[in-house]
C-alpha cells in the first residue's frame, strides 16, 4: 500500500520509476508542465518500461546508490534471470556552471541468467493523453510532442523498440532521453561519464552537509529528495513534484501541488539551513524579490502559491479523461489556492529573510533590497493580525480567524524588533514592540483552558499550533499545555500516540481521515524543544516508518493499512523529518 516509486531528478527535472522499472511520471519541460510519461495517474498516461518478457511479476529490489540521487532496481524472473536499471537525471559541475540538462539516463545490464526483455517507450502529449508515435533515426528515435521533440538515443535495436519485440539481454544498454537536444557523442562513453560525474556530484554535496548525530541515514535521503524539490533555474521551491495522488481514496482532495508555496518555502529553507547548504536560500530570495518587485498584486498582498515562473497557477482545471491512481479521480493542474487570502505567508517570509541578518555568512546579501522586502512584508503581516483567512490549511469557505496566523505575524514582528536591535531598519515607520504585543493579543483571545485553539471562534485544536515552542513563543505554560492538548485530542487511533491529524473539525470535504505525516515530526521537535526528547525520540522511531522502502514520504498516511496517499514525495514531511532529527540529537561533541 505504499507508494513504490523512487525519485530522480537534477534540480531541472524530475521522474518517478517504479519498482519494477517503469518511469511512470514526468513531465516536460519543467517539472509543472503537462505529462511525457503519466502511468502513475492512468494505465493509459503513457510509460517507458523495461521489464522481462515473460514472468513481469518476479522479484524486484531497489535502492538508491548510497549518498546520491541515482536509482538502481533489480529484476529477477521466476528462472533466475536477473537484470538491473540504472536511473538518474545528470547533474554535475561543468565549465564553471552547473550542468543540469533536460535528459534523463537508463543503463540497463544483465546480472545473471539469460534475461529476455521488452522495452516499451509510449509518452503522450499531455492532458489530452494522445499517445505519440515514434519517428525513427540512425540510433534514436524521436516524437514530436507540443511543437517540440523528444528524442530517445540508444544502442538497442530500434526495431525491437518500436515494434516492442522481447529479445535476449547479452550487453549494456544505453537510453538517454532528452527534450530538444541530440546525443552528438559516443553514447555508452556520454552515459558512463555522467553516471561517474553525477555519482561524484551527489556524495560530495552529501559530505559538505551538516547531518544529526541521529537518524543520519534516514536525514540525508530526506535532504537529496529535498535537493530535488528545488527549481534551480528561477529559485522556486515545489511543494511536491506531483499532482492529484489522493489525500484520501475517493474523497476528492486530489490537488496539484508542483508549485512554490511560500510557507512550504520558509520551512523548506530552515532545513537547509540546518544541513548547512545555503545556495538554495539564496535562490529563492531572488524568486521572492522577483516576485514582490514584478507582480502588482504583490503590493497590497501576496498570493500563497506561484507558479515556478512567478505566475498564479490559474485556472485550476479538472482532466475527465483520467482515471486517477488507482482509479481515484479527480486529475487536476493548476491550483485555486492561488485565489486565496493566506496572512501567515508574511510572518514566515520575514522568518525566512531573518537570518540574513542573524548569521553573519550572509553579510552579502544585507542589502537596500533586503531591507526594504522585510519592510514591505511588516507592514502586510502588522494590516492583517486578527483578520480572517483561510489558513494554514486553505478552506475553500468559511474564512476565519487563525490562530496560526497570528502566531506567524508574532514570529516575524518578534525576528524584526530583534533585527532593528541590531542597527538595520532604521527608516521603518512600525512601532514593533506595540504591534508584537498586539498580535501576542490576539493569540491570548484564543485561549480555552489554558490551551491554544484554531481561533477565538473555533475552540478546535489546530497541529500546526504545536510549533509556538519551536518559534519560541514566551507563554511557556501555554506553549506546554497546548502541545499536550494536541498530543491526545489529534493522535491518530492505532498509531500509538505517534501520528495525528492536522485537525478533527469539518472542512470542505468532510472529516480528515488520514495523518497528516509532519504534524509528527512537529511534535517531535516541539517535544525535544522543551526539553521531553524521550518522548520526542518515540514518535519520531515511529513516525519514519510511514517511509516507502526507499526512505521517501507521502504527503499523509493511513496506519490501518499503512497505506501512503497525498503527493509524494512531499517536501514537508522530509522537511519535518530533517529539523525534528537535528531537534533531538546530541551535539556532537557529546557524542564523538
């Protein structure tokens, strides 16, 4: 019941392939464009499979080489015959700049026996699910997909490719497929050299992380899947790299998420920070500016979701002609978040800008820009304290008062007073210290014995709320009984105490069913935050074992069945997984 698919991508693209060898999902040009290959969401989506000819439900194993991003799976039929595929988006350092093409890699080799194989390469069009045919070349073939050309290069027998004929595997295969290029080299030594030099990318970009001295495996397979979430071109950060897998089996909260929501941004950015790899904040500053200078609705708000080019992804649209994973329809792109009022983004942009002005690595970037961003955002969250939202969570109807919101314009007013402290901000017109106490006000309002609720009319308990000791808000008292309060009301039945739902009240759709998997990791680091890091420690053991066999989470989580559902992977629940783990582990020093 879990999601069988491992992840590869260089930061420019991404794909799933699943256990049995199929590239199930990409899309192209960029990771928010229509499908190549959409099997995931419907038999019919299209799919480049290789698999054995006769026995397609043998073993299999798969696991990523250590350290990286590349992906090895192994088939074995019934007789012994075994094979094995190697997957990977080519990504390394080339002339001075980082090469990071629009191709994707399968080396194909047999391990043992004599195994028979076919290959099948069927991408479709996109949305409308056509399934393009092949035009075939000296050693590739290629199809021409919206105006453009997608070219497959191999050493295989094209005739076995297009025709789809099985045939004994005695060598190496080669296939590198790519979007608007050719192969201009010889393609086994092209193959082998980016296999070699990504290989070497990724362990070294592993060995300059920070990791916690616990759950360092289980830490660096999230930090190279966030790696992959990061859209380096324009900065932008992605939610997730999929659309539609369902929150629930029939529920109807399938959405697409492959797009830059600017509190997924904030979090995904402190873990970075913690890993101690700085080039992607620096990105997303750029994107954020960008957006804050470029888009005139900016001025008076921010939307909670952009596109990777900056736009609104707009209109959200439902595609009838898929079936959904397993059936589970709707299909969706585009988002109608992007209509929505989210006030929380204000705080925890200026959370995100803070530590510029705290660690003294980014003197650079104390810029006039900067100064003037954090100002602009101030002046959004101080207008919006007490105003109704849709939240954290974006309900479609019913806007209200959120507590969390009010806690994140608390947040970010608490790093600029201490940021004005420090002699920047000279010019800023907000007199901090009253407007925190004001928003501290508002927090209080929601108080129902002695706990914290979703908002001063909504007694409900919100999960997110369990972060007021993680962004160190002064009410100790509150802070512990409302992370206590949480713990009991919103753990999930037969998860022993170590998932919960984000909330138990009505929404759009009816009464969640499913954990929401980082409200655990929440816990667990507001747990360790006040000093319970033996209770912290147990939800977290348990917490991580939501993770496919390769280490990836979804986005929830039914324990009943251990099924995954949501997007996946999910950013925030690798997220969740990498701050919660620096949360609770020793120093070093302590440990060494």
């Amino acid at each position: 019941m879990m999601y069988n698919h491992g992840l590869i991508g260089n930061c420019n693209i991404s794909a799933l392939i699943s256990e049995r060898g199929s590239l199930d999902w990409l899309c192209l040009p960029r990771p928010d464009s229509e499908p190549v290959f959409g099997k995931i969401l419907d038999q019919n989506g299209g799919e480049f499979s290789i698999q054995h000819a006769d026995d397609a439900h043998g073993q299999w194993r798969q696991s990523y080489l250590e350290n990286t991003n590349i992906l090895c799976t192994q088939l074995e039929d019934k007789n012994g015959n075994a094979f094995q595929i190697i997957d990977f988006c080519p990504r390394f350092e080339q002339h001075g700049r980082m090469f990071r093409p629009l191709s994707l890699v399968r080396i194909i080799e047999p391990v043992s026996g004599s195994p028979s194989i076919k290959v099948v390469c069927e991408p479709i069009n996109g949305w409308n699910k056509q399934v393009v045919k092949p035009s075939k070349g000296n050693s590739h073939v290629s199809f021409e997909i919206r105006n453009e050309s997608l070219r497959l290069t191999t050493n295989m027998p094209l005739t076995y490719l297009t025709d789809q004929t099985p045939f004994l595997l005695k060598d190496k295969l080669y296939f590198c497929l790519s979007w608007n290029s050719a192969v201009e080299e010889d393609l086994a030594q092209l193959c082998e050299r980016f296999l070699s030099q990504t290989e070497h990318y990724w362990k070294t970009w592993v060995k300059h992380c920070s990791i916690p001295s616990l759950f360092q495996q289980e830490t660096i397979r999230s930090a190279l899947t966030l790696k992959l979430h990061c859209f380096e071109d324009t900065g932008a950060i992605l939610a997730a790299l999929t659309t539609s897998l369902p929150e629930e089996p029939g529920g109807g909260r399938n959405w697409d998420y492959r797009y830059c929501w600017l509190r997924d941004a904030y979090f995904v950015l402190s873990a970075f920070h913690n890993l101690g790899h700085f080039e992607e904040m620096e990105g997303f500053l750029k994107f954020l500016l960008d957006i804050a200078h470029h888009n005139e609705t900016s001025k008076e708000r921010l939307a909670p979701v952009y596109t990777l080019s900056r736009e609104l992804p707009l209109p959200e649209t439902i595609h009838s002609n898929w079936t959904g994973y397993k059936n589970h329809a709707p299909i969706r792109s585009n988002n109608q978040a992007a209509e929505h009022v989210q006030n929380d983004v204000y705080g925890e942009m200026i959370l995100t800008l803070a530590p510029i002005f705290f660690d003294h690595r980014f003197v650079h970037l104390r810029t006039k820009e900067h100064e003037e961003l954090l100002e602009h955002l101030a002046k959004l969250a101080v207008k919006t304290i007490g105003q109704p939202d849709a939240g954290l969570w974006e309900i479609r109807n019913g806007w209200q008062e959120h507590t969390f919101t009010n806690l994140m314009s608390w947040a970010g007013l608490e790093r600029l007073q201490r940021i004005q402290k420090q002699g920047y901000l000279k010019g800023l017109s907000i007199d901090i210290e009253v407007e925190k106490s004001r928003a501290e006000h508002t927090i209080e309002k929601a108080i129902r014995d002695g706990s914290v609720r979703n908002g001063p009319q909504d007694e409900s308990f919100d999960a997110a709320l369990s972060l007021f000791s993680v962004l160190r808000y002064p009410n100790e008292a509150v802070t512990r009984a409302t992370l206590e309060q949480i713990g009991k009301v919103l753990a999930v039945e037969g998860s022993e105490g170590s998932l919960f739902y984000r909330y138990t009240r009505k929404d759009d759709f009816g009464t969640p069913q499913a954990a929401f998997v980082v409200c655990s990791f929440w816990i667990a680091q507001a747990l360790a935050r006040i000093g319970k890091n033996n209770e912290a420690k147990s939800i977290m053991t348990r917490a991580m074992q939501t993770a496919n066999h390769l280490g990836l989470y979804s986005e929830h989580f039914m324990p009943s069945d251990r099924q995954q559902l949501g997007n996946f992977p999910q950013a925030y629940s690798h997220v969740g997984q990498i701050n919660a783990a620096f949360a609770i582990s020793p120093p070093w020093i302590d440990v060494l």
